[in-house]
C-alpha cells in the first residue's frame, strides 16, 4: 500500500521530518524564502496532508486544489494564515502547536523589555563603533524595570508566563483583556484595568493578544498619547496589532520612550521602514519562540496532528471541530 503525500512548506527540524517520513511520502520545499502561493496550489492537488508556516497563505483557492487534502497541520500557535471556515466546510482538519511555546516567548518579552529599558542595542552599537572613551555618568540612561508597573494586553499562557517573571522584578502588574480572568488574577497577582487605564499607568506595556480584526490596530495614535513620554512598548503577537504609522511618529515625537518588537505589520520589516532609522526600537526577526528545544517540540507535536489527520483520528490539537470522514 502506498503512502499518502504530505507536503512540507518549509525545512523544520529534522525531529518532526522524520516522524512523517515513516508514514508518507514527504516533499519538502528547500527554499529559504516562502513558497510562493502558486507552488502551494500545486504541490497540494496530489497531497493528503499540508505543513504550513504563519508565512503561508493557506485561503479557500488553496483549500478548493487540496481534493485530497485531509489535514492543515500549521507549524505555529497562531493560525490568522488559514481560513479555518473554507476548510472546515471541505472537511479538513486544521492543527496547531499550542502552549510549547508559552514560557521560551514569555522569555523573549522579557528581553526586549530588558533590552529597551536599559539600551542594550544601542551600547553594543557604540562599543563595537569604537566609541567608548570612559565611564561617563549619563551615558546611555535607561529606565529601572523594578518596582515599575507592567501592563499585559492579553492574559492568555503567555501573558500569564509574563506576568509571573515580573514578580523576580517586584512590579505591580496590571492587564487588560476582552474576558476577565479572576482565576489567573489569584495565580499572578495581576490586577484587571481598562484599556485606557493601563494605558495611563504602565511603564511598560507588553502585547500578547491574537490578530482579530477587534485587535487590528489596537494601539494607535490615541493609545500613545495616553502611554506617555517614559513608557515602553513591547510586542511579542502579532505586528498588525500596532499602527505602524502611529508608533514611528510617537517614537519621533517622543510621545513614548521606545519600543521593542519582535513582529512587524509587513514581515520581513521593509528596508526603507522608518523605524530602521530610529535608535530607540529594538526589532527582531519574529524569533520569540526559536530556542533549540522549542522550535523542535513544535515541529513534533506539528508532525503528530498531521500523522493523526492521515489516520483519520482527532488531531492532539485542532482549532476547528473534528472532520475525519474521508473527503
């Protein structure tokens, strides 16, 4: 008996590669950029199975060429790429890697925070530039993170993970979400407030809400006036979250003291961005969750909802309700 063909848009870790490999008939895209959206057209006509990244756009043409597709395994918590309805209505399952990645990117806030506040980027910079004469009193002043009050937008895992490294720091921590969450106040500390309040309140405010057209743009140019010139910005979701736009006049202005981001709205971050000229952003190339040990596990748990939906048996993790009769 032959085995069902899966298609791999990117090179993962070769754990979760192997895993497929004893199960189906494996075609891995080799690129370093992307497949483009016609290649994924034409690789998924003869596939039982797809392994997506967020950097694919998985909508209904792509779903409509899969006849054989069965399941949308994505390579991520997050799955905005893929149109959850057109596949639930082909009948094809759709996985996602949830919770793996929950404390490695908690991490990563908490480096940018770090790194923002007290000028990291900008003294490495100056360093290497062969700048540094001396100790000089107020060169490169930041801001103290402790006893500072923290805002969370979003206490979903990973705003909870942030919330519990701010005790190390001795922070009052204040969140903001659509659905109040009483239980993770008691396990925090955190405290609810209004948008706006956090706003006013927090000297660092650290984004971990999902892209929904409510988030869009979340944080604007209202949201920046109320931040205040010595508050920080932090984001770790999604870059459409921000208004871009908004962020390059508030840090031109000093409107706020910086930024930290490890998203932008157009990934890659264009070369001719205004924000790559500013000194008080720190940008990274959406690597919150790229430890060894995590990107690994997410490749395997990627690897078990795609083997599952071939098998016809519910995925570990799927973001829509079961479809598991054969198209």
């Amino acid at each position: 008996m032959s085995k069902p063909k899966v298609f791999v848009t990117r090179a993962i870790p070769q754990a979760g590669i192997d895993m497929l490999q004893e199960v189906a008939e494996v075609d891995v895209w080799g690129g370093q950029l992307p497949p483009d959206k016609s290649v994924i057209i034409e690789k998924v006509q003869d596939c039982a199975g797809l392994l997506s990244l967020l950097t694919d756009t998985i909508d209904a043409e792509v779903i409509a060429a899969g006849k054989k597709l069965k399941v949308i395994s994505n390579y991520a918590v997050g799955y905005n790429n893929i149109d959850v309805a057109a596949a639930t209505a082909s009948g094809i399952a759709v996985g996602n890697t949830p919770g793996v990645l929950t404390d490695t990117t908690a991490d990563m806030a908490w480096a940018l925070l770090m790194a923002v506040a007290r000028r990291i980027v900008e003294g490495d910079k100056y360093v290497r530039a062969g700048r540094w004469l001396t100790w000089e009193p107020q060169l490169f002043l930041g801001a103290d993170v402790h006893h500072a009050t923290l805002g969370i937008i979003g206490l979903g895992r990973i705003g909870q993970a942030v919330a519990r490294r701010a005790r190390g720091f001795d922070m009052r921590v204040l969140y903001y979400d659509v659905v109040r969450n009483e239980d993770a106040e008691a396990g925090t500390g955190v405290k609810f407030a209004e948008l706006d309040e956090l706003l006013r309140e927090s000297d660092f405010v650290s984004l971990h809400c999902p892209l929904t057209e409510t988030t869009r743009h979340l944080i604007g140019a209202h949201e920046f006036e109320l931040m205040g010139p010595e508050s920080y910005l932090i984001n770790t979701s999604r870059g459409a979250v921000v208004d871009e736009t908004a962020l390059v006049t508030a840090l031109t202005e000093e409107k706020i003291a910086g930024a930290a981001l490890d998203v932008t709205d157009t990934e890659p971050i264009l070369n001719d961005s205004p924000l790559l000229k500013l000194e008080n952003v720190v940008i990274c190339p959406h690597i919150a969750s790229a430890s060894r040990q995590t990107r690994t596990k997410m490749a395997t748990m990627a690897a078990e909802n795609l083997i599952a939906g071939l098998d016809d048996k519910p995925l570990p993790n799927c973001v829509n309700p079961p479809v598991l009769a054969p198209k």
